[in-house]
C-alpha cells in the first residue's frame, strides 16, 4: 500500500480532524493507519476506504501499547512519513475544581502520549531525513479563560514541546506543524469527549458560563473539519511552511487579540522590566 504514497499515522482518527485528515489522505492514494482506543469505531472509515486505510487500536495513555503499535506500524511499512498527534478531549473546570487527578489525565492524553509517540517514530524520520509531525492544539495553546485552565494548560505545554523540537529537528529535513483549532464540529464537545469536573457554585458565573457554552455548543460550531484537513494538507505541501496554522476566523481573532494584549502590557511595563538588570558602569 506504501510504496507510492505516504504512510499517515493518526491519533483519533474515527472523528473530527482526524477522520477528516484520513479520509483527504486515503483519497490522495496514501496509506493510513488509523487509531482509536476502539478499533471498531474506524470499522466505516476503513471500509470506505479499502487497501488504503488500517485500523488500530490505541489508548495513547498506554506507553507500552504506544511503543508496539510504533514498531508494528515500521515493521509492516518501513516509514511512517507523516505523524498526527490528534487524539484528545476536553476538560471544563474552574482551577479549584479541577483534582490533581483530572490535571493529571488530561497531561497524559495531550502530552505524555504525544511525546512518547513521537520519540518512537522520529529516530526513522532523522535517519531518512525527512518527515512530518503534526500537533494538533488549540487556540487554547496560546490563550486561556475561565473553565480551561487544565484543558490550555495541555495544550500550551504540547506548543512550548512542538516549537523546541522543530528547531532540533529542522537541519534533518523534519517539519513540525502546530494546529491552533477554534471551535470546529468534531465530537470535543460531544458527551463521549467532553469531561467536566464536580462544580463549585462559587464559580456560576466564571467557569459556568463555560460549561453551559460547552454543553449547548455542540453541533453548532463555525468549523468545517473537512476544510480544516485540506488547510493542514496545503501548509504540510508549503515550500516554506508554518509552525503554527490558526483555523477558523475565531481562533485568528482570538490569538490576535491576545497578542496584541499582550505586547501592550508588555510596554506598559517595560520601563519596570529592564531597570531589573545590574546597573553597567
């Protein structure tokens, strides 16, 4: 299946961006495989397309399943020329309401996974020379409010992660693309990805209103998954591609917006900042 086209590797590829991406990739004539912690639920995703898409099961919080399905994968085709890190979910609390615990899956969903995965697979990519890691973030990695300080926290972590190791990896001839979604119809909203920590009624009207947007807004965001693939699969062809892709009017205005916040305050303070340095003779 491999010899012409691709090999695709994805994360939670039975919805949302990663279906989207496996499907645009299947229909280019690459090889996909494509996981979920359910291998059944990529049963019609493969089926539609047959020879070109396999299916694997894969908890990315399981290390060692991580590392078999990495050397299963190389075994069976050699390469793997374009990595998804996709699979992820959301999680709504205020900060005193989210438990170590929470905090602490949802690092080991949006990061640790990521991470081991990707060091499985970049020794092939260095010695090839070539190959693609795409991160998929939010704009949530740049930004935060009230009822996403665990979910932003995961996602800024997998940023500062993503932008070092593209510097590392760029002399090998290794992209590294990091995808800052806005509010796009996959299921994270939906009741089998969104999680929601126990509420506190001191924060109604903060990380409250968050959660009732995140309860009512599934179904209805402005996002179109199959043009946010086809967006992704263009900045990957790029001759000089980005590190980071906004998708969506949203997450542009949004992390513009907060760029611009942020460099006037940085201003604003700047005489502060610099007389911290040692007084020069």
């Amino acid at each position: 299946m491999s010899e012409n086209g691709k090999v695709w590797l994805i994360t939670g590829a039975s919805s949302g961006f990663g279906r989207a991406l496996a499907e645009a990739a299947a229909a280019a004539g690459d090889t996909v495989i494509g996981t979920a912690r359910r291998p059944e639920a990529l049963a019609e995703l493969a089926a539609a397309h047959p020879g070109r898409v396999e299916a694997v099961g894969l908890d990315v919080t399981d290390g060692g399943r991580i590392d078999a399905v990495a050397a299963e994968v190389l075994a069976r085709h050699g390469r793997v020329d374009v990595l998804v890190n996709n699979a992820g979910r959301t999680q709504v609390g205020a900060f005193e309401e989210t438990t170590d615990a929470e905090l602490r899956d949802l690092f080991e969903v949006h990061v640790f996974g990521p991470a081991r995965l990707t060091r499985a697979l970049l020794p092939g990519m260095r010695e090839r020379g070539s190959g693609s890691i795409v991160n998929i973030s939010s704009l949530g990695g740049q930004l935060s409010f009230a009822g996403f300080s665990a979910y932003s926290a995961t996602k800024a972590a997998l940023e500062q992660l993503s932008e070092a190791l593209a510097d590392e990896v760029a002399p090998f001839g290794i992209k590294v693309l990091i995808v800052e979604p806005g509010a796009f119809r996959t299921n994270l909203f939906g009741s089998n990805a969104a999680y929601f920590s126990t509420e506190h009624p001191a924060y109604a009207e903060t990380a409250g209103a968050t959660r009732r947007m995140v309860r009512g807004g599934d179904g209805s965001q402005p996002g179109d998954p199959a043009k946010a693939a086809a967006a992704i699969r263009e900045a990957l062809d790029a001759e000089h591609p980005p590190l980071r892709l906004a998708l969506g009017g949203d997450a542009v205005d949004a992390i513009a917006g907060h760029l611009d916040a942020m460099r006037a305050e940085l201003v604003a303070w700047e005489k502060v900042s610099r007389a911290t340095d040692f007084d020069t003779p």
